[in-house]
C-alpha cells in the first residue's frame, strides 16, 4: 500500500473519532443546558405562569436547534470520511472534490445551529430572569 493512501485511511479514521467526540458533547451541552432549563422552569409556580412560557419556548428551540446541530453535524462527518474514502481508494480527482464540496456545504450548518441553541437558552434564561425581577417588585 502506498503511504498516499495509508495516510487517506489513518486521517478518514482519525477524522471520525475526533469528530463523533465533538458530535457528543456539543449535542450533550446543547440538550442538557436547554432540557435542563426547561426542566427548571416547570417547577415554577403560578405567579410566574406568563413568563414561564415564553422561557419554556426559548429552551425547547434551544434544544431542537442542539438536536438539528447534531443531525447537521452527522452527516458532516459521514461526508468527510466519505471524501478521505474516495482519496484512499483512488476514485479520482473529480469524486474526490464533489466528496469534499457536500462536506463542506453542511460545516456552516453546525456552527449556525449551535448558535441557534446558545440563542434559545439566552432568549429563555432573560425572560425567566426578567420574569422574577418584575415579581420581586423595586429594590429597596
């Protein structure tokens, strides 16, 4: 075997375990921070019922923006391998640069809907936060 493609298989390999990693833990981060959240804000009693909604709202998209970061960052990683694949088998240059162009189209998605979770979780936590301060009444 040539070093080219002994080279292609060790980074498709390396590749897939350090991005199945990063798969894991934003997708636990994303998840666990909103459900969490909206975990907390059940817990809420009446006086707060309003605002409690909205929060809850907020940290649902959090998570469903986390999950779809985490469908977006599969097929991610499935296309790259498939584009260090196409390397180590020696498809040619033409299936090789369509392999890296699919992979490369979705790596923005990711980045979007992780931003889109951390926003979720902001718009929930400000308005749960708003939401105690209004029941609080002034500072003395």
């Amino acid at each position: 075997m040539s070093q080219d493609l002994e080279f292609a298989r060790a980074r498709s390999h390396q590749d897939a375990k350090v991005a199945a990693g990063m798969a894991r833990s934003a997708a636990w981060a994303a998840l666990l921070l909103n459900g969490g959240a909206a975990g907390a804000v059940l817990m809420v009693g009446p006086p707060m019922a309003g605002v409690a909604s909205f929060a809850l709202t907020g940290f649902a998209l959090g998570a469903l923006f986390g999950v779809l970061m985490l469908f977006a960052l599969f097929h991610w990683v499935e296309r790259r391998n498939l584009h260090w694949e196409t390397i180590a088998r020696g498809q040619g240059q033409a299936v090789t640069d369509a392999a890296r162009a699919r992979a490369t189209r979705l790596a923005p998605a990711v980045s979007i809907n992780f931003a889109l979770s951390i926003l979720g979780f902001i718009v929930g936590a400000v308005a749960l936060i708003g939401g105690m301060m209004s029941l609080s009444g002034p500072a003395q």
